[in-house]
C-alpha cells in the first residue's frame, strides 16, 4: 500500500523492482511456492511462476538500466543517489516486516524442502548485488 500511494512514479517503479520483488515476491514465490509445489508433485505452478520471474527478471534489467543512468548523471547524479538511498531505507523497512511475516507459513506444509532463514539469507544477498550495480546499500 506504501508503495502504490507513493505519488512519484518512479519511487514506485523503484520501490517494486528493486526493493519489494527481492526481499518480499521472490522470498514468497521462489522461496515457499516453488519448493512447496515441486515437494508436492504440481509441476504446474512451477511453470506459472517460472514465467512471473522471467518477467520481473526483464523490469528488474530494465529497473537497473534507468537508474543507473539516473545515478550517474553528471549534473544531477548525486542528488538522484542521495533520492534513491533514502527509498531504500523507507521501504527496505517495509518490505523486511512483510518477509518476517511471511515466516508462519515455511511451518504449515508437512514437508519443508528449504528453511525461512535460508531464503531470506538469499534475498539479503540478491538486494545487496543490485543495490551494488548502482552504488547504494542497506
């Protein structure tokens, strides 16, 4: 809801691409659908959800290249980095308490092919590989 009442489009397209997708949709999509799907015999929504990360793979490129030429604008690049770090922080925020919130559900199904702590060790490390490419961090 944060992100979408943002009223600067690009602060929106930043904050899904670049902070939301991999801290809350990847952790949720890769992380728990995927495995608990696979642990199940669907090979279906395998398939369904392959094809929303091959999707959010492109924004994620397409994210990057903006900004990056954003952050690196010889008259405004520094404002525009001192901008997007701050975005980092109110929704990295965000997005940690939605993830940690997520945790519940790695209990419910009988099998559990992968732990929380793992996925979210992975996303932790996927966000700071992007943020890198542009030169900010957490």
């Amino acid at each position: 809801e944060t992100i979408m009442g943002a009223t600067d489009y690009l602060e929106q397209y930043f904050a899904i691409n670049i902070v939301f997708e991999p801290l809350v949709g990847e952790v949720f999509r890769s992380g728990f659908l995927m495995q608990i799907a696979a642990a199940n015999h669907d090979f279906i929504t395998p398939a369904v959800i392959s094809a929303a990360e091959a999707d959010y793979e492109r924004n994620l490129a397409n994210t990057i290249d903006l900004m990056h030429i954003l952050v690196n604008d010889e008259k405004h690049g520094a404002a525009n980095k001192k901008l997007f770090q701050g975005w980092v922080k109110k929704h990295g925020v965000l997005a940690d308490k939605a993830a940690t919130a997520l945790q519940p559900i790695w209990s419910m199904p009988h099998s559990k092919p992968v732990a929380f702590a793992d996925v979210r060790a992975k996303s932790e490390e996927r966000i700071g590989k992007i943020l890198g490419e542009l030169g900010l961090k957490r």
